[in-house]
C-alpha cells in the first residue's frame, strides 16, 4: 500500500504534498568525489528532505564496492580545468588508466 506524502504549513493542517519527501536523483555523468574511503564516483543522490543530509551512492575506483555517504563526509575531486580544489587525494581516471597500463 502507498501513503500519500503530507506537507504541514506554518498555519495549515496536514495537506497532500505534491512531491514524494523521498527523493532519488540518478547522476549522469556521475560526479567524481573524495570519500573516507578513497576515490569514488557518486552515482545517485537521496534526498529525505531538508531536515536530513544529501546522501551520496558512491562506488569505490579501487574496489568497486558501493557506500553511501553523506554530504558532510565527500568532497569534490580535483579538477585543475575547472579550478575546483588545489588539491586531491588522486583521480579515479588516472588511477584506472595506470591500472590498465600496468596490466598490459
């Protein structure tokens, strides 16, 4: 059974929200980012409302394993074009394309 969603205003009773309060936002391209646990590209945002923190679904460039973080913990990667962030721990891009090579 789905509940609809319920907005309360300031001087109004419970009211039929328009907008579901759990929301999930598929990132294409995915968005390279800094975790506690190495580099990793988010790959989804979940969004509970304003009261919570943005979590971030994030697959790891080394192992591939998928954490969920939220936006306190994440920061952007390096991105010299850009000019985001002097510096980073590394790229994913880099470190793949050096695993690659290697490999060969």
């Amino acid at each position: 059974m789905v509940w609809p969603a319920v907005c309360y205003g300031t001087d109004r009773l419970a009211a039929p929200c328009p907008v579901d309060p759990l929301m999930m936002l598929q990132l294409n391209p995915p968005i390279p980012l800094d975790t506690p646990k190495g580099p990793a590209y988010a790959h989804m945002v979940i969004d509970y409302s304003q009261e919570h923190y943005v979590l971030f679904v994030c697959f790891l460039c080394e192992t591939g394993e998928c954490w969920v973080y939220p936006n306190r913990d994440v920061r952007l990667q390096k991105n010299q074009t850009m000019g985001v962030r002097s510096q980073s721990a590394c790229l994913c891009a880099a470190e793949s394309a050096r695993g690659h090579v290697a490999a060969q």
